[in-house]
C-alpha cells in the first residue's frame, strides 16, 4: 500500500493498494515530472521491519515550466520480505504551486 493522505488537500487520491494500483500512481506521476527522482535520502530509523527516511525531489513540470522542490518523510514496513505500506508526508503547498499553471493577462 502507498499512501500520501495529505494530497487530499489537493483533492488528490493518494492511496494506492497492488501492485497494479501502485503501478499505475508512480506512472501517472512521471508522466507529470519525468525527471522526478529522490536525492538526499537520509535514514533516521532502519531496522529489519522498518524505516523511516528523508529525502528530496527537484525537477522540471514541463507543463507548467516550474521547478517541483519537495522535501519527503516516509515510513516503509515490511513484512515477509515484501513492502506491506509505504506512508509518505509532503508539503501540499509546495506539490500546488508547481503543478498550477499561471495564467497571464
């Protein structure tokens, strides 16, 4: 399961379950940021069945031309060796204003 409960703000489903589901969220995503990819993760908890992490995106939103800057915390659990969740936090206001398109008069 993927779950960015705070996109609801943005009135954005953010919870995926399968594979397909999760699939089909990251696809839907790097459609919108193609470079979309993490640098600086930070480990601040790891153990066998958990971690917990920091890490940040900065990428171009062809649509919008903007730079999308986003710092991440993310939980993973696992258990038998496969990933059952992975609960992110982000700054909702940051996702806005680099996917709105600005309109000039």
């Amino acid at each position: 399961m993927l779950e960015l409960p705070y996109l609801k703000s943005l009135g954005i489903d953010g919870r995926a379950e399968g594979p397909e589901s999760i699939e089909g969220f990251i696809a839907s995503l790097l459609v919108k940021v193609p470079d979309f990819a993490f640098r600086n993760v930070r480990f601040l908890i790891e153990t066998p069945e958990q971690v917990f992490a920091e890490y940040e995106v900065e990428a171009l939103v062809p649509s919008t031309g903007k730079i999308y800057r986003q710092m991440y915390a993310g939980r993973l659990v696992a258990r038998d060796g496969k990933i059952s969740l992975l609960r992110e936090a982000l700054d909702t206001v940051a996702a806005a204003d680099a996917f709105a398109v600005t309109r000039t008069a």
